[in-house]
C-alpha cells in the first residue's frame, strides 16, 4: 500500500493533517482528514466564573472569538433569565455583523482566496495572502484597509477584536456614545462599499474561470446533505438569533422551532484515529461515511444557511442571493465549492446589516444591563461565521460552572469535511501523478469550509449523546459503546 | 502602529527594560545586525486558538509593508509549505520562529524542536506560549479525565481504519506547557492575542536589527494602571464585586469600584485595553518584573486595600471577610499562567478550583507568611 501525507493541512484555523492510501495500482483506498489536536476546555470550564465564560470560551477559537463569545452571553442571558436591553441587543447584533463580514472578508482572500484568485499551477511558496496581494494589488490593499474598518468596529464595541470583553449575562459592558455611533457608521459604510466591489470582482473575475465552474457544476464534486442553520421571522439567514430550520438533501423541512431544543436531535461517534466528533441527526442514525437522503450527516456554516433560507435580510444580499440560485437551477445547492459563494453571499448581508443597525436610534442608549434572576441552566445558539454554535450551561447558586455543552460549527461538518476530502481525492488520482497541483485541490476540498480545527476540538461534549467504538489491532470491531 | 516608544521605555531604569541597540553575542543565536537579503520568517501554531496568526493582521496596512520585507518561509495559517519542507532546510537558515500555542501534544514537542534546530531565534509569541494560557487551565485535570471525558470512557487512541499505527494522532502531554519549558525562547512578545502595538515594536525592532538583549519582553514592565485613564481615588477596597453585577462608573478606578482588576500586577502595552471597555483586566500581558507571582501579588494588594480602610484590631476579621467574597481564585488570578505559576499536582490545584476561597492553595490570609504548597 502506498500512502500520501498532506501534513499539516494549511490555510485554516488549527491542525489537520491529510493521508491517502492508494492500492498497488495507485487507485485511492481510503482518503483521511486526521486532526492531532485537543485542548479540553470541557474540563476546564468547570468551576469557573459563569460571567468569564465569554472570555474564556472564545480562546476556543482566535478567529471565530466573537461566536464563542457572544453564544456564551447568550446562553448566560438564559441561565439568569434575563432581558438583554435593547441598546445592548443592537450593540451586540451590530458588532456581530462587523463580525461575520470580517471573517467571511478573511476566508475569500487570505485562506480560501489563494485556490480562487490565483492560477491552479501557482507554485506552493506563493500560493498564499501575499501572492494575492501582488496579483490583485488594488483590491488586496482595500481588502486589507476596509477589514481593519470592520475589525475598529470590533475594538471599539468589543474591548478588544481579537477575543473581545464587553459582553455579560443581560447585556454589555457599558453604553456607546454618539460619538462612536459616527465612527462605526463610516466603517460600516465602507464595508457596504467593498461588498459591492467583491461581488463585481467575482463576477467579472472569478466565476468565469472553467475550473471554477467545474468545480462548482461537475457530479464529482456534488455532497447532498441536509442542512442546518438560523433564520428570522421572514425567512431569511439571522446569525446572531432566530429560529433553526432543517432541510433534507431533497429540500424537506425536517425541523423549524425553537434553537435551544435542536441540540436533543443530536447524536455523536467518535473515532480512534481523531481527535474531532462527528455529530449526525439522531432520528436518520449513523449510517457511516455516506451523503444522502437516508444518511443522518447533515451540514452547517454558509452554504446551509443560503440553502435554508427563503430570502435574505438586505437588498443587495438578496440580488446575489437569486444569482447564487439561478446559477445552479436547484435547491438546495449541494455543490461543496459553492460555500464560497454563499459566503459572499452572506458577507453582503453583514455589511448592509451592520450599516443598517449602525443608525437606530437606540444603539446608544445608557440602559445596557438586564435585570438578572438567581442563576440557574441556560442555552445560546448563534450562527459563526462557519455554522451553528450550540452552548449550554449549568450554573450553581453563586454563578461558578457545574456543566458545559457545546457544539460547534466546524464539528457539525466533521462528516461532510472528510467526505468532501475523499471526493475530491478520488477525483484527483484519477487525474494522474499526484503533484502539488493536485494535492492543494484535495486541501481546496476542506477549505471550502472554511473549517476551523480548533473550534472543532475544544467544544464541550458533556450530556451530548455519544457512540464510541473500540477496535482491535486487526481493525476488528470489538465494543461498542454508547453514553 | 501604536509609538513604540510608548511601549518600550526607553531609558527607563528598569533592570527588564530593552537597550536600544545590541552588539552580536558571540557564539549566541542573536541575530544579525541588519538583513542583508529579505530575513526569513516562520510563524507556527501548537494547542492554540488561531488568535495569534490573526493578529498580525491586526496591525493594519502596515502588515503589508512588514510581510514584503520578509520571506514567509513556513505559516500554516497562511501560507503552504509543509512540514516536509521546513526539515529539508538547514539548521539556522531561518532568521526568527515565532511561536504561538500552548505545548499540549507530543508532535507539538517534536515541531518547537524542529524549529529550534531550524531558527537562530525562536520567540515566544502571546500568552498561551509566553505562560500557558488560557488552555493550561487544563491542568487542573488529568490527561485521562480530559480524553474520557471530551471522547468517552474506553476511548483509545489508533490509526485510520487500515492504515499503519504510525498514522494515530500524537498523544497528549500529560501537562500544557508553555514554549519555555520545552525549547530555548530567546524573546517573548506577550497578550492574549499581542495588541498590535507590541507586535510593530517587535517588528520594528527585528528589522532594524537592533533587537534588545535576549530574553526581552516586548511589553512594558510597569503595571498596566500606569497607562490606564481611570483615576484611582479611595485606595480602599470595601467590597469585591464582579462584572455582571455592576455598571461600573466610566472614570474611576474598577479597583477602587470593587472589581478584581489585575492591572496593578500586570504589564502595561496594551494602553488598558480592557478596563477603557469598562471590563478588569484579567493580566494577558503577564504580570511585571515586581510582581512576579501574579496571584501571590495581587492578593497582597488587595489585602493592603482592605487594611487601609480599617483601623487596629478590627483590620484583620474585616479583610477576611472581603477576601472571602473571591471566588474561583486560580482561574481569577492565573487564568493565563498555571504552569508557569501553580506547578502542582492536579489533585492540589483541584482543591483551588471550586468554591471559595478556604480550601485554595492560595493563601486567603496573605501577607503572614504562608506560601502557596508547592509553588517555585
């Protein structure tokens, strides 16, 4: 047997590696996404202050500390019944949108936009952020100066951009001036001004390439699973609250209630040889590595919000929202290269979002902490910018953590990660030798994701159903156990 | 970019603070005085959040100018060369490895080693490297607790369905570590992730090739109150609360208002982030030369506040009294720091862990003498 190490996986959050195992005759074995990694938040997190879990929670993840940081305000809120003001609530959204326009910013052109701006035969050294800065000099340097407006916004209603402070249960920190307001609203126009540009840039640029559209169009690179993600009252993607809604592969609504109770349709397996969780819809059972109707691997992050949703939020979102599906003549969208659209997709309705909530009135109201009751269970659910985030606590009488739950965005697409690998694996040896050309299309299959490793190994398993199955040396199944 | 001369005091008589231009020690991995080509830079993750590779970006347009001066030759965040290329290079051909992440795994171990042997100088990069971080509060349990716990009892370890044993995921460490206990660190540029302007002065410096002597710390060593705009009035701490449970005043002090702020035996280089968003500092910025054990020191302080409000015989029951209001001491006080600073059996630094402050291997009657079991 040979085999192919990809190792680390690069141009993402965390560790990974690739192994390919190809026969004698160099057809692919088996194709896996193996990640090395764990740190154990879910022991740590006990015993500590309830109103430090967004602070600590968020150093799950540096690039989606935002997500963490506000599902965890959130399921606090819950756990002290309270009210979140209203100035704190637009506090909160409007510094959620800057938020998600800001990472989605970050996947197009600094991690995924290598593999979509740059020609497939780039060679490995400069196939990354400055390569797209010296191909795209004029876009690379608005891209780089208009995220850094956004990432104000994060600093300024935030603490900090990069794990940020400012939220408690029932609210926030302190209040924004006026002042601010006139701050954040012209970052939160530029950013409306460079959605548009991306969106010009990807049409113009991006879209017509013939490899691009093989990848988005071609059978082989087609994943049908349900899909899970939040919207608001009109049907359209919500990331900081709403409903949850789920599609089947075929587009069937399997859920749409309430997003706290969605966690008990929820399954888990581990696996010996990583150290991520692959979680799968209770009611259709693990049916093994395998897509489909029948099959309980359902998908979260971008694509599965556009693919839920009726609409979207904000004008120019919804434009290329329509777009998105006329292209593909079908919903839901089941091509895994189309993340990266509805990213775009998603990334226009942040900006108009955030613009948008940048002038109500009671954005700087002084009024920014909730009446908190006795301290008690509580669940948030947000969407990060890759998916779902599910967290859940239980606090004791003085406010200390007794128990963490959390299920988040990257863990949930574990199973359709490491199916879309072997797709596009068998896709690749096909082709022919297995140069770097090829090997980076196999690493492209992951990166549509976006997937953040991180995140996907620090969650917080606790009272989530959980399947464990222990193998001998010979690879024989020996126990199984559930919990 | 901040100054950097706001972040680097510059003649200051502090025995930690840098010397603005260093000589090559012989024989030493210090750099270069000036880069003669482009200096190659490598930039790693171990247990880490990802928050320090975002960070450089934090710095604005300026990351552009810095990147074109150096040559990335390993970034798995950003960039692909794999680990198959950085052993193919010489030992010493890379200028500066900055490393970020807390030593949690052994192929963590084996890559800081690699880089080690690849880097003239390794630098450790934000707190999970610099002290542990936030991930080393890991080490109130055990490497097994945390496996049966986040995987399930019964859970082992092993390779793909088919494939080799080699290909199984590293093991866990039995501890997290930081960068220091395991490789050499010649600089540390320090934060929870670095604020951008630590990050140009470390900049900055290594491409002028005037770094500070070795074992310099890109940060201020006076406490974070000195660059903190609230005013510090009352001195006396006549109740502890904590953040959900007031709106703090915007101009005073957060100490003085009651929250535990760790400002007065933290670093300053952040320009008080937290506590200008109203939010106490919780000492990502490492705690400064004088204070040492960040805990140990702020317990002293808090117990001076306390004495001062009280007269004669009553000070003693009355700061007890408040001291008990602490709760969750080590994650409070060494949220960033266990290994560097709680060097104790999981067992021990359990007992801390819960309730309050009474069965902590922290002292809750500081300042008499008695020292944290087992602490260096």
């Amino acid at each position: 047997m040979k085999k192919i190490v990809i190792d680390p996986i690069t141009r993402l959050e965390g560790h990974g590696k690739i192994l390919l195992y190809l026969d004698e005759r160099g057809g692919l074995k088996d194709a896996v996404l193996e990640i090395p990694e764990l740190r154990g938040f879910e022991r740590f997190c006990r015993g500590r202050r309830g109103e430090e879990m967004p602070q600590i929670t968020e150093r799950i993840c540096g690039v989606c500390p935002e997500a963490h940081h506000l599902a965890s305000a959130k399921a606090l809120d819950d756990c002290y019944g309270a009210e979140v003001p209203e100035p704190a609530r637009l506090q909160r959204e409007l510094f959620y949108n800057a938020y998600i326009f800001s990472d989605h910013l970050l996947h197009l052109v600094f991690l995924g936009g290598p593999d979509l701006l740059l020609p497939e035969d780039t060679p490995r050294a400069q196939r990354n952020v400055l390569g797209v800065l010296q191909a795209h000099p004029e876009l690379g340097k608005e891209v780089v100066r208009v995220r850094a407006r956004a990432q104000k916004i994060l600093d300024l209603i935030g603490g900090k951009a990069i794990h940020p402070v400012f939220a408690l249960p029932g609210g926030v920190a302190k209040p924004l001036t006026e002042e601010d307001r006139e701050e954040v609203r012209g970052h939160a126009q530029a950013m409306v001004g460079l959605a548009e540009k991306m969106v010009a840039f990807f049409h113009e640029q991006v879209l017509p390439d013939p490899g691009i559209q093989s990848l988005l169009l071609s059978d082989e690179c087609q994943l049908p699973t349900h899909y899970m993600g939040l919207v608001d009252g009109e049907g359209a993607p919500n990331f900081y609250h709403g409903a949850l809604r789920i599609v089947s592969a075929k587009g069937a609504e399997l859920y749409c209630g309430p997003a706290g109770e969605a966690l008990s349709l929820i399954e888990e397996r581990s696996e010996p040889w990583t150290y991520v969780k692959f979680p799968y819809l209770k009611e259709l059972g693990w049916k093994g590595f395998s897509a489909g109707e029948d099959s309980g691997i359902y998908r979260v992050g971008p694509l599965a919000r556009v693919n839920v949703a009726e609409r979207m939020a904000t004008p120019l979102a919804q434009e290329e929202f329509e777009r998105f599906f006329d292209h593909f003549g079908e919903r839901p969208v089941h091509a895994t290269f189309a993340y990266h659209w509805a990213r775009l997709v998603e990334m226009v309705q942040a900006a108009e979002d955030a613009a948008r909530l940048s002038e109500e009135d009671a954005l700087t109201g002084a009024e920014v902490r909730g009446e908190l009751g006795q301290p008690g269970e509580g669940i948030g659910v947000i969407e990060a910018a890759r998916g779902t985030l599910f967290h859940h606590y239980q606090l004791d009488g003085e406010g200390l953590v007794e128990r963490v739950n959390l299920i988040v965005a990257t863990t949930h697409n574990a199973a359709g990660i490491g199916l879309s690998v072997k797709q596009m694996a068998e896709r690749v040896v096909r082709e022919g030798e297995l140069d770097e050309r090829l090997l980076n299309r196999v690493e492209m299959a992951f990166r549509a994701y976006d997937p953040c490793l991180a995140c996907a190994t620090h969650f917080l398993p606790g009272e989530t159903p959980l399947v464990v199955e222990i193998y001998g040396a010979d690879g024989k199944l020996l126990r199984r156990v559930a919990r | 970019m901040r100054a950097e001369d706001e972040a680097r005091p510059k003649g200051s008589p502090d025995s930690m603070g840098p010397t603005p231009y260093v000589a090559r020690h012989e024989n030493s991995a210090s750099p270069v005085t000036r880069h003669a080509s482009r200096p190659k830079i490598a930039v790693y993750w171990t247990g880490s959040c990802g928050g320090c590779d975002v960070s450089f970006l934090e710095v604005g347009e300026a990351i552009v100018d810095i990147l074109s001066q150096v040559e990335i030759v390993f970034w798995p965040a950003l960039a692909d060369p794999k680990r198959e290329d950085l052993e193919a290079m010489p030992p010493g051909s890379i200028d500066v490895a900055l490393i970020n992440g807390t030593i949690r795994t052994e192929e963590n171990v084996e890559m800081v080693e690699l880089l080690r042997e690849k880097a003239k100088l390794v630098v450790a990069y934000g707190a999970c490297a610099h002290l542990g971080g936030v991930p080393s509060l890991a080490n109130l349990s055990t490497r097994e607790e945390i496996l049966g716990e986040v995987l399930g009892e019964g859970w082992r370890r092993g390779p793909p369905p088919g494939g080799p044993e080699e290909d199984a995921p590293p093991d866990l460490l039995p501890r997290a570590l930081p960068l220091s206990q395991v490789v050499r660190v010649d600089y540390t540029v320090p934060g929870c992730p670095p604020p951008a302007g630590l990050i140009g002065e470390f900049f900055n410096a290594f491409l002028s090739g005037e770094m500070p002597e070795p074992g310099y710390v890109f940060a201020k060593a006076k406490a974070l109150c000195e660059e903190c705009p609230r005013t510090r009035e009352e001195r006396v701490l006549k109740r502890i609360v904590r953040p959900h449970e007031l709106l703090p005043d915007p101009e005073e002090c957060l100490l003085d208002q009651g929250l535990i702020c760790l400002g007065p035996v933290t670093r300053g280089g952040c320009n008080a982030a937290c506590p200008q968003a109203g939010m106490p500092c919780t000492g990502c910025l490492g705690p400064t030369p004088k204070a040492g054990d960040p805990g140990l020191a702020m317990i002293s302080a808090l117990a001076s506040l306390v004495r001062a409000g009280e007269e004669g015989e009553e000070a003693i029951p009355k700061e007890d009294e408040i001291l008990d209001q602490l709760v969750d001491l080590i994650g409070t006080l060494y949220k960033y720091g266990v290994p560097t600073f709680c060097p104790l059996s999981p067992e021990r630094e359990r007992a801390g862990v819960r309730g309050k402050a009474s069965p902590s291997p922290v002292p809750s009657q500081p300042g008499r003498g008695r020292r944290k079991g087992g602490a260096a």
